[in-house]
C-alpha cells in the first residue's frame, strides 16, 4: 500500500487539491505498478507562517513582497 505524503503551504482550492491527488495517484500507479484501490495520498497544509525559509517565514516574505509591489 503506498502512501504518498505532500506538504504545501494553504491556499489551494479544492479542484486544486483534487487534480493533485489525481495525478500522484497516476504517476504511482505507474511507476511502481501498485494498484489503484491501494494507493494513499496524504495533504497536509502548513499555514504561512509555519513555514520558513532561510529563517523567515513565507508570510513575512509574502509580505515583504507585497511592500515592495506597492512602493
């Protein structure tokens, strides 16, 4: 039984999420040959401020960003 877990950050929308688990499903299914029923994907989404980058996180990057678009 695989399971394949993906980590991202929140904001996607459904159909978004579905189109992924569709095509993890195909590529493993694929791949590796497992049968379709037995294949597992896991989403975890991570809030932006969970998540860092070189020791800020993506909010405060998101942020900066948009400081900077506007000035």
């Amino acid at each position: 039984m695989p399971l394949v877990e993906v980590t991202m950050i929140e904001g996607r929308t459904p159909e978004q999420k579905s189109a992924l688990i569709t095509e993890v499903t195909d590529a493993v299914e694929r791949t590796v040959s497992a049968p379709r029923h037995t294949i597992r994907v896991a989403i975890r989404e991570l809030p932006a401020e969970n998540w860092a980058i070189g020791g800020r996180s993506i909010a405060e990057i998101r942020a900066e960003r948009q400081d900077t678009d506007r000035g």
